[in-house]
C-alpha cells in the first residue's frame, strides 16, 4: 500500500513519508473470533469482548501479547510525532 501511495506522491509532486510501527510478528495469529468484537473503526467494544474473552480462556495469552504490541508499537508512533513536530502530518 505504501509502495503505491508513494508513487501517487511523487506523479503530483507532493511530500510523502511512510512511518510504520510493527504490533506483532508476522507468525502472531490473531484469534478469528476477535475481529467481532471491533466495531466499524477496529475499536474494542468492551461487552462483546468480555463476553468472548469468557468464551475463549485460552487466547487470553495470545490478547495479551497482542496487547502489549500495539501499546508499544502506538508509544513509538507518538515518539516520532513528537521528534519530528507538527510539520510531519502538516508540512508548511
């Protein structure tokens, strides 16, 4: 997808910069029934998740490194919005 946004900048001659932070490693699976816990934005709703994490003890493990991922993953995110200031996102 970057590759291709990338490109896109360049053809209109528009700054482009890609900043990514990894969750997870590419072996990580992610339980299915997970994805029916989000709502429309990828957010958490929280009774249908305990409701699941009820249903599925087992993954609690799993969720948790999940967790601890995407926490750690989000803190460098905002590291470099901080580093690099507001002109990253909106470049004078």
């Amino acid at each position: 997808e970057s590759a291709a946004l990338g490109r896109l900048a360049l053809e209109a001659q528009v700054p482009f910069l890609v900043v990514r932070a990894i969750a997870d490693a590419a072996d990580t699976a992610v339980p299915e029934w997970v994805l029916s816990t989000l709502d429309g934005l990828g957010r958490p709703r929280p009774a249908r998740l305990c409701a699941a994490v009820l249903r599925h003890p087992s993954d609690i493990p799993t969720l948790a490194r999940l967790a601890q991922g995407f926490h750690a993953a989000k803190a460098a995110l905002a590291e470099v919005f901080i580093r690099a200031g507001q002109d990253l996102l909106f470049p004078v």
